[in-house]
C-alpha cells in the first residue's frame, strides 16, 4: 500500500489547526477594537480621562497585532481587516 503523506490523520489535524488559530485571532481582533471605539462604553469613566486614553491605545495595539498573528496563521486573516473597515462605516453610535 502506498500512502499520501497529507492523508494521514496526523497531517489533516495540524492542518486544521491553522483555520481555528486564524478564527480565533481574527474574533478576538474584532472584539479589542470594538470595545476600543465604541464610545458609550467609555462614559461612564469620564473622570478618569488619561486611563481611558491609554484603555483605547491599548485595545487597538492589541487589535492589530491579533490581526497579524491571525495573518501569519492563515492568509485568510487579511479579512478582519475588511470586516473592521465595514464595521467602523456602517455602526451607528446609539445614544441611550
């Protein structure tokens, strides 16, 4: 019998992995920047105005380095790029 070395089970799961890696990365990119520009999250911490800054900074350094490494899993992570530039087009601010 003469076997494929990518149809092994052992070759099928370390493929794989790269698809949840990249979907992992790009949900929690998409996450850190939503809560960094979603605005009535952050009023309620109004006095403390130098934190917030430093929160938001934070949160969208932490957004674009998730999308690096979900590019760098799978070439596929090029679109929570996308989906971030959608977001921020199409979100409307809702005041309560």
């Amino acid at each position: 019998m003469d076997y494929s070395l990518v149809s092994l089970p052992q070759v099928a799961g370390v493929v794989g992995r790269a698809d949840l890696l990249s979907a992992l990365f790009c949900f929690l990119a998409f996450l850190c920047y939503a809560y960094a520009a979603d605005d009535n999250m952050w009023v309620q911490y109004i006095q403390w105005k130098t934190f917030i800054f430093a929160s938001r900074i934070i949160l969208m350094f932490l957004s674009m380095l998730l999308v690096a490494l979900a590019l760098f899993s799978k070439e596929q992570g090029i679109t929570i790029i996308v989906s971030i530039v959608v977001f921020k087009t199409t979100y409307k601010q809702r005041f309560i």
